[in-house]
C-alpha cells in the first residue's frame, strides 16, 4: 500500500510535487495552506531596468510579457525553469538560497547600470535587497504577491490526519509551516502527528514545528525539491 504524503505547498507547486510522488510511488495528498494572491500593478518600463530578481515562482505572474528579453536572475533551478515556461529568454539559476541570487548577481554583474528589480512577495526580499545595496548594486524592490494562509486545516489534511495511517508531511516553507502549526493545533489532531514523518527544507523550516510529536523529523541538505524527496527514503 502506497505510503500517503501530505502536499502542504501552494499552487502551482503543489501539483508539480504531487505528480513527482505518485511517480515515486507514493500517495499524495494535495492541501496547500497557502493561497497566492496577484498583485495587478503598473511596474517599471523593461528599458529603464538591467534585470528582474525573482526568490520564488510565484513573482512570475505578475511579471508583464515586456520583461521577457530581460535577464532574470532566480533563487534555484525550479524557479528558473518555471520563468523560461512563461516566455523568459536569458535566465541564471543561483543555488536555491537568496544568498546564493545575491552571490550571483555580486560575481557576475558590474555595479554601475541601471537598477535591478526585485519582483518579490509581501513582507518578503528585504534581506536580498540589503546585501546588494552593501555591494553598490541599485535594487528596486516590488511586492508583487501575498501569499494568504489558510484559516482551517485543508478537508484532505484534516481526513489523512484523522486516519490510522501513518505517513509523511512536506513543509517547503517557514511560513507553511507556521500555518500548518496554527491549523493543526487548532482542529485539535497534533497528538496524531507521532504517526507521522516531517520532511523539512531546511533546519528554519523545521523549527516552526519541531514542537509537535512528530514520529521522525528530517532536513533536506539542499533547500531543493529533489532533496526534500529524498527524505522520504531514509
């Protein structure tokens, strides 16, 4: 019997692991805690900009077809794969950190020119941002998105948790999984997570969480899909 594995990630990424696991083997089941809300705005005119800075997919959106002859600089490999299927001609893919884009960008890109924008989420690209200005690099920051958290436990979630099965929950974001913490407590089922395996993205991931009884956490070495997956083996 298929091992059933929690899909917590908003979409379109949740659909994308979903596929991935059900290839593997496994039984996924699709919740996503988090809705991904829009921004329409009037954004810079591509020729004043030297290039777009994306640290997750979900800025892609709201990015205007103009921009597509543009560089574009993204935080990891499935962030850069999802420019290039909306049109995006020269993208550069960093390592999966906003570190690793704001070592990109330091190693590659002369200081002087035009300034760069980061097409960001609310709340969110600040520390990017800051560590490019200290390089002499003009940022210009854009929330483009808000990622909206559910308010209840997703029916699919709160069914898997309820079950006598024992299984395994993906947390790809610190933020996912401060709302999964939230949900969970509050449809009063943490106690059924000691059947349950935590596979986190990175050790802040794991945090948010590590206080409920989980059966085994694990962390992924690389803030990648891939390597989150690969917990699921150990």
């Amino acid at each position: 019997m298929a091992v059933p594995v929690l899909v917590t990630r908003p979409q379109p990424g949740a659909a994308m692991t979903a596929a991935r696991l059900q290839a593997l083997g496994f039984l996924p089941v699709v919740a996503p805690l988090l809705r991904i809300e829009t921004f329409v705005r009037t954004l810079p005119a591509p020729e004043t900009l030297r290039g777009i800075l994306i640290a997750s997919q979900q800025a892609i959106p709201a990015l205007p077809d103009l921009y597509h002859d543009l560089p574009l600089y993204a935080v990891g490999d499935a962030t850069a794969a999802a420019a290039r299927g909306q049109g995006f001609k020269q993208v550069q893919s960093a390592d999966g950190k906003a570190e690793d884009l704001a070592a990109l960008i330091i190693r590659d890109l002369p200081r002087d020119g035009l300034p760069l924008l980061l097409a960001t989420g609310t709340n969110q690209g600040y520390r990017l941002k800051t560590i490019l200005q200290a390089f002499g690099f003009e940022v210009m920051r854009e929330e483009v998105y808000a990622a909206r958290s559910v308010t209840a436990l997703p029916v699919p979630a709160m069914q898997l948790l309820s079950s006598d099965a024992e299984g395994c929950v993906l947390l790809f974001s610190r933020e996912t999984a401060l709302c999964f913490h939230r949900v969970c407590i509050a449809a009063n089922l943490s106690a059924r997570l000691s059947r349950f395996r935590l596979a986190a993205i990175s050790h802040t991931v794991a945090e948010a969480v590590r206080d409920l009884p989980w059966a085994t956490i694990h962390v992924a070495m690389d803030p990648h899909e891939k390597a989150v997956l690969a917990l699921l083996n150990d």
